[in-house]
C-alpha cells in the first residue's frame, strides 16, 4: 500500500487510516482502470493466439490487487464506518441524521406530514 500512497496526502476532511487507504485504493482503481480494461479485452478476445491470451490474463492475475474494483468499499467520510453508508452523501446513517437535523446538509430537512 505504501508503494501508492503519496508523499503529501490530498485528503480534505479524511481522518481514519481506512479512509486514507480506501482514498489510495480509489485513486490507484482509476489509475490504472485503463491498462486492466485492455488486458481484459485481449483475454476475450477468441481470433488472438492462445499464447497472446495466456501472457494477458499472467499480466493481469500480477497486477496489484489495489488496481481492482472490487477493493474499493464506501466509507462514511466523517466516521469511516463501512456499513450503513448513504452513497448520495458518503455517510453513515447516525452522522447523516445529525448533520441533517442541524442543517449542515443544503436540501435536506426533517420529513413531517
């Protein structure tokens, strides 16, 4: 992980260690998306050589796990909690109710009817 985290950390309001590492993991996943997208199509692509295929999929299978999609987890952005997360606001359940109700979110307001 280290191998990719930079030198001077362009985090905003990132505070916990797993939101700089999900930070890394998203700015790696981006990084090389395009490189894993071409492996992908030489692997499925039938009218290449086996031996082609074969050298795509060894490259790709190397890859650094961190290039994956699958690695990267929302994280709530001012607790780090990882389940319970409103994509939308990129917070947990609990911190999105109290900035709701304090009027820290623009739009948002208590529903009554």
């Amino acid at each position: 992980m280290s191998q990719f985290r930079a030198k001077k950390l362009d985090l905003g309001c990132y505070v916990n260690i797993r939101n700089i590492r999900d930070h890394t993991k998203r700015k790696v996943y981006a990084q090389h998306e395009p490189e894993r997208q071409a492996l992908r199509y030489l692997i499925r692509n039938t009218s290449l050589p086996q031996r082609v295929r074969a050298q795509a999929q060894l490259q790709l299978s190397q890859m650094h796990c961190y290039t994956r999609y699958t690695q990267i987890k929302n994280r709530c952005i001012m607790g780090g909690k990882g389940r319970g997360i409103l994509s939308d606001f990129r917070m947990g359940r609990y911190q999105f109710r109290l900035n709701a109700l304090s009027g820290n979110i623009p739009g948002v307001k208590k529903a009554s009817w």
